[in-house]
C-alpha cells in the first residue's frame, strides 16, 4: 500500500502543504458510479479552505475523477466493489444480493487496509461515503449517506437495517440534503434513533450557478455501473437518429485519452470534469439524465429544467425521480419508454428554481478534536 501524488511541478509544494495542516483526514468515497466522488468535491474543498490535508482513497474511475480534480493531493487506491448491474432491472436486487459476498469480502479488505495506514501515517479522522470498511475504533470516523432508507422492493427492510447496522461503526453520519421545503432526498434520509450522531450538509454539488447562452437544445449525461449506461445511450441515438436539434452526449466512460466524436448532429464526449461539466450543463436548453443524488444536487444548483430516466432496478433513483415530479420539479419515464416524439410533454415541469442552501461550517470537523 503506497500513497501517491500524480502533481509533478507541485510534488515538494505538496508535501510542505502536508506537514504544515493542522490534521490529516482520510476521504474515501464509494466508486459505483461518480456521484460518491463528485459529492466530495466540495468537502474536500472545504477541508483545503479550513487547513486540513485531504487523502484522496477510492478506486477505478472515482479516483481518477479526484486525481484530476486534485492533482496536488496525495491518494490511495482501494479495493474496487466491482459492482455489476443486471441487464433487466427486475433482477437487479438479485443479482446485487449475490454480490453480498464480495462486498463484504471488498470491505473487510478496505478496513484492513486503513489499519495499516494508520499505524504507518499521522491519521486524524476518515470520512467514508458509502466505504462501509473504511472506519477505525481509535481514529475518529465520519460516514456520508442520503440513503437511510434504502429502497430494494419487498427486501426494504432488510437492506435498510443493514444500512444502517453498517453506520453504527461511525462516529457520526452526515447527510447531504437540507431537512424541511428544501429537502431534496424526501423519505431517504428520516429514520428515528439511528444510534450516532446525524448533521445535515445542505446540497453538496460542486458546481456554482454561472450565466451562459445555450448552445446545445439537449444535454445527455450518462452514467452508472454498466450494462444499463450503454443500453441508456443506445436508446439516445436510435430516438435522435433523425432529429435536427444540436445533442451533446457526455458517455461518462474513462479511457487514456479524452476523445470527442461527431455523430450527424450527436456532439459525443467520453468524460468532462468539473469545470467543463459546468459549463455544458449551463449552456443546454434541457438536460436528460439519470436520478442519481448526486446529479439531482448539482442540477439543483445550476437551477436546470431537467428530465430524468432513473437506472432500471434501481428503487432509490425511481423514488426520486417520482418525489420531483410530484414536487412538480422535473419528469421522468422508464427506460424503454423514451421516446423522442414525446419531448415536448417531458418538459411541462418548472425545473429547479429554489435556492438549495450548503451548511459547510467549521464546526462539523469537531468530530476530530477528541480520539
């Protein structure tokens, strides 16, 4: 177990930045789509902004997100949950249920891995979202979650409870989402005597609300564990084979190097980071999507009109896509039932319109001040 710093001018900045912080913290987000790791970007900026030295751990495209966005960080590379998702959505809990194993496997793998930093680095405090073995009993640890419900159908319950017996090895849970109007999560994040401490982040998005001139009619980010990303972009081009609108696809795939293709008028990228992200999202008309959280947050920031096509199986994006439409916010349909005939009643929705606050205060890094 090595930790790295991919910066090359900045390496010897990077590491007098290390030794001057007053607290070195672990921040390990989940690699199961990006939206674990896009959600810690503005944590990890507010830990900068507070003197803290951030230690980026994740794995496969997670990580690489967090390197790019930080280079001048020092990361580690975790154990991947290799998560797979079934192409009917309808054995998706099944097929996650006989993955049980291996993630456990994956997380007991995680936990002994920061066992060993531990003994080996000045380690203050780890914030896990979602890394269910990345906690320590003598160093403070912190989990991020929206999800103390988590929806799977008849099996609920079950995968709720473990859930949360899971967060029980923290020291406290933060939640990503504001309680009362505001809420974002709805039903997801109230449970009563979780048995830890509970602080709410408001809206974690990393992206600011930024004027701009649309230049694309639709914007498409795809994302998520496969097969369902390259079964959601073949349906994009086969529904707007033979429109005229100008369409940015953004793949959501990682590859060496970033290549940019033209399908007719199908404008194609593999992956964007923050900054460009923003700016494409700013500059569409419309944007379609999955309900994944971490997309709502950041749609919710740059106050788009949006349209959503939750991941088959998935009951957690399901249920939020159905709580925003009936906030009358944005709509949403299956997967199979896209339909490009069918766009100008997508949209009959006001789009986010409301400020969605962020409560980053210095206060929540107490949970490092006593070991």
């Amino acid at each position: 177990m090595t930790l790295k710093s991919d910066s090359k001018e900045g390496s010897k900045a990077a590491r007098t930045e290390f030794v001057e912080t007053s607290y070195n913290i672990v921040i390990a987000p989940l690699n199961w789509g990006l939206g674990h790791a896009t959600r810690c970007i503005p944590v990890i900026h507010f830990l900068l902004q507070n003197n803290v030295n951030p230690i980026l751990a994740s794995d496969g495209a997670s990580l690489e997100l967090l390197r790019n966005e930080f280079p001048q960080l020092e990361s580690l590379e975790l154990p991947s949950y290799g998560v797979r998702y079934s192409k009917k959505g309808f054995f998706l809990r099944y097929k996650l249920l006989l993955q049980f194993p291996y993630l456990f496997y994956t997380a007991f793998r995680e936990y002994t891995l920061l066992q060993r930093l531990v003994k080996e680095r000045n380690i203050d405090g780890v914030i896990s979202d979602n890394r269910f073995g990345m906690f320590h009993k003598k160093v403070p640890s912190v989990y991020i979650t929206h999800q103390l419900q988590v929806l799977s159908g008849s099996t609920t319950f079950l995968s709720s409870s473990l859930h949360r017996w899971c967060i029980q090895n923290f020291k406290e849970c933060w939640i990503p989402d504001s309680k009362g109007p505001h809420s974002l999560t709805g039903a997801l994040s109230k449970v009563s005597n979780l048995g830890v401490p509970v602080k709410y982040l408001g809206n974690l998005s990393r992206f600011s609300s930024v004027p701009s001139i649309n230049t694309y009619k639709y914007l498409f980010i795809l994302s998520g564990p496969e097969p369902q990303r390259s079964l959601l972009e073949s349906v994009i081009f086969r529904e707007f084979a033979a429109c005229n609108d100008a369409v940015l696809v953004v793949r959501g795939t990682h590859k060496k190097s970033k290549s940019t293709t033209k399908y007719k008028h199908i404008h194609c990228v593999d992956m964007m980071y923050t900054k460009e992200l923003e700016k494409a999202i700013s500059s569409a008309e419309y944007v379609i999507c999955r309900s994944g959280y971490s997309s709502v947050m950041d749609l919710a920031v740059l106050k788009k009109k949006v349209f959503f096509i939750p991941t088959p199986g998935q009951y957690e994006q399901l249920y939020l896509a159905q709580y925003l439409q009936h906030k009358g916010i944005a709509g949403y349909c299956n997967q199979d039932d896209f339909r490009y005939t069918n766009l100008s009643s997508y949209f009959q929705y006001s789009g986010f319109v409301s400020n969605y606050p962020v409560a980053l205060r210095k206060e929540l890094l107490g949970f490092i001040s006593v070991k």
